[in-house]
C-alpha cells in the first residue's frame, strides 16, 4: 500500500470537495518529471499520465486503476473496502468540533481538566497553536479533519506515552461509540520545545472492529499466516493479524518487507507505507512526496528480488492526498493496482475495477481460500 498515491478524481470527487485532484500527476509536474523506472516498468505511466513516469510498450507487470465504492476517502475506509467489505454509510464527520456531550464524555474517561482545539485543523498547525498552552495545563489537544477520525495530541513529556494510548483506549471503548462511532482514535504524541514542536513516530491508530471477517481473518481462519507491515493491523483493530511489524516511516517498512519475504515461508503480508500521505501530501509538500516516491523507486529491486516463482506481488493504494491542492485532507482518488505473478503473464490491461475489493478477492483465490459475503471480483486469472 502507497498510502495517499491517488491518481485522478473519481466520478463523485465533488460531493467531497475533491474536484481536479490528481495526485501523482500534480505532484510530477510540481517537480517537473519524476524519476520512477521500476514503477514505470512495471506499468505505473499505464495507470496514469505524469510527467517524467514513462508508458511502457511492455509493462512487466499487469496494470489498471481501482474506483473505490465506500462512501469515504479514509484510510479505514479504503482498507476495509480492499479486504472484502464496502462501506455504504460513511463514518461519522465533525466539521464544526465535537458535539459537546462527546467531549464532556472524553473528559470524563480521560481523566483531564479540559481539552484544547476541538475543531477541523492540521495536525502540525495545531500543535504550534496550542502546544505551548499544552505545556502549561496539561489539557490535551483534541482536533480532527475531513475523516471520520478523533485525534488527541500530547506532548510526550506531558502526557506520557502509555497514557496516551490508554487515553486512546478508552475513547474508542467509550467515547467513540453508537453514533460518534468514527472510524479511528488517533494518538499524535509530539516532543520539542516551544517554536520547535514536531510529530513524533509514535502514532498509535485505535479503529473500529470491523464487523463482519475480512480478508485477513479468512487467510488466517484458513491456517495462513498473516503479516502486516506498518499501520494495517491498526486499521482492522488486529483482527485476523498473526504478526504485526509497527515501523517508522516507508525505509524501514521495505526492511521488514524484504526481512520477511527472504524468510521463505508461506504467508500473506500486507504493508502500509505511510509517509507519502502522513509527512508529505497532509503537509502540503509536493517536493517531499517526490522524493519519498522516488526513493521507494530505487529500493523496489529490494522487493522484487526476494520473490519467489509462484509469489504475487500487489502495489496499490488506499485513497489520494494531493498536495498541491486547497486542503491538508485525504483527496477522493481512483488508485493505481500494479500486480504481478512471479512467473506469469505480463502487460495486461486489468482495466478500471469498479471496487477496491477487487484486491482481497484477487489475494483469496491466490491463496486457495474460500469466502462468502465479502465483495469483489478477483482478476487472478488475468496473471497466470
């Protein structure tokens, strides 16, 4: 998962204040071309048009682009949607703040004087607005943004870590619920001192269960293990994780991959590498989001070179977040889907799928395994 590499609007971008958003096309022409010769080789200019990312004659892989059909443009949302579930009502949003009972609630349970914020903000804004305020009282900052998400931010010498996820905990269990179900409780723990603030890699995500076996549950209720790399596990609460690989930022989610891979046993890993969305496209810094994607680029090798005849390989993506846009928000996006069988056919034209779903059911007739109820039509037999 390239978190955030979106690559055009979808049909309905504009009922999500999302229209002309494109962000790997943007992102390229802000740099003047982009250097990515394995994404490009494996069918990436297929997918999209952006300057420098060559269309391949033969693409190595096989290529097309996933619409998403939830209703929602979140992480949870599109993760969800790609392990078999498609979300019709979309989580709940707060524009204005939460309602009043939800902080009174969130007070109650956190055990705090008071909060600070409570409105729609950037997370890195807010902290240079209220941390000095922070330091003084103790009162955490509550904030949230055009997701469905509850995040709390504290410095770590305030508030310390393990109680700022236990703050988190009991959010989810309490605060979070019935109709403020929102799709994650967010830690965003910060250190520094006044003027010089900065988000720290210690974001804890506190999701929904979902509600009915997903993806990795079937893999895993078939005998499978399965591994997450990054936030995934978060994202499902650890529903149907057998091993899960917390990380820092996009490096060291390719070392776990690769770690992993070279073991050579059987499993379903799932990664997330997030700082093209968390430190790039919700920042506003196209340059930065190049960078990263050409950086990964030149690692893909890492990857490519640890698979096995018969492995397949999936990159994708769960959502936009254009930078160059008007808002720090996750943007309404088809995504690319670059798959290939180790082994099997190249250069195919998967199309534009009509879910994202399309992925988990793809991965379960990879692995043999059966599922009722979760959507999606698999393209497997296009690969091999």
């Amino acid at each position: 998962m390239l978190d955030g590499v979106g690559i055009g609007e979808l049909p309905d971008a504009g009922d999500f204040g999302d229209r002309g958003t494109n962000t790997l096309a943007h992102v390229a022409s802000a740099v003047h071309g982009l250097r990515l010769p394995r994404l490009a080789a494996l069918g990436l200019g297929r997918c999209v048009s952006a300057e420098g990312v060559e269309a391949a004659k033969r693409p190595t892989a096989c290529f097309g682009r996933m619409a998403e059909r939830s209703r929602g443009k979140d992480s949870t949302t599109g993760h969800w949607e790609i392990a078999g579930r498609v979300t019709e009502r979309p989580f709940p949003t707060y524009p204005r703040g939460f309602p009043v009972d939800v902080v009174e609630a969130f007070v109650q349970v956190a055990g705090v004087e008071g909060v600070l914020g409570n409105t729609v903000a950037s997370g890195t804004a807010i902290i240079e607005q209220l941390g000095d305020e922070h330091v003084r009282t103790g009162r955490p900052i509550v904030y949230t943004s055009a997701d469905s998400v509850f995040q709390i931010a504290a410095h770590e010498e305030v508030i310390p870590l393990a109680r700022q996820y236990e703050i988190c905990r009991l959010t989810r269990e309490r605060v979070t619920v019935g109709d403020h179900a929102v799709g994650r409780v967010i830690a965003r723990p910060f250190v520094g001192a006044s003027g010089q603030y900065r988000r720290t890699s210690n974001r804890r995500d506190f999701a929904l269960v979902p509600p009915q076996p997903l993806l990795l549950d079937v893999l895993q209720r078939a005998g499978l293990r399965t591994v997450t790399v990054g936030k995934v596990d978060d994202l499902f609460a650890a529903s149907g994780v057998s091993v899960a690989l917390h990380t820092t930022n996009n490096d060291e989610g390719v070392e776990r991959i690769v770690e992993r891979l070279q073991e050579g046993s059987p499993m379903f890993l799932w990664a997330n590498l997030v700082d093209f969305d968390s430190m790039y496209g919700h920042r506003q810094d196209a340059r930065g989001f190049a960078e990263a994607l050409e950086r990964f680029d030149g690692r893909l090798d890492q990857i490519m070179s640890a698979l096995r005849p018969g492995d397949l390989l999936m990159l994708t993506a769960d959502h936009g977040n254009d930078p160059t846009d008007q808002s720090t928000d996750h943007s309404r996006e088809y995504v690319p889907i670059l798959a290939k069988v180790v082994g099997g056919k190249e250069g195919v034209d998967l199309g534009t799928r009509a879910t994202f779903a399309d992925v988990g059911a793809t991965v379960l007739e990879h692995m043999n395994a059966q599922a009722d109820g979760l959507a999606g039509t698999s393209f497997y037999r296009s690969l091999v």
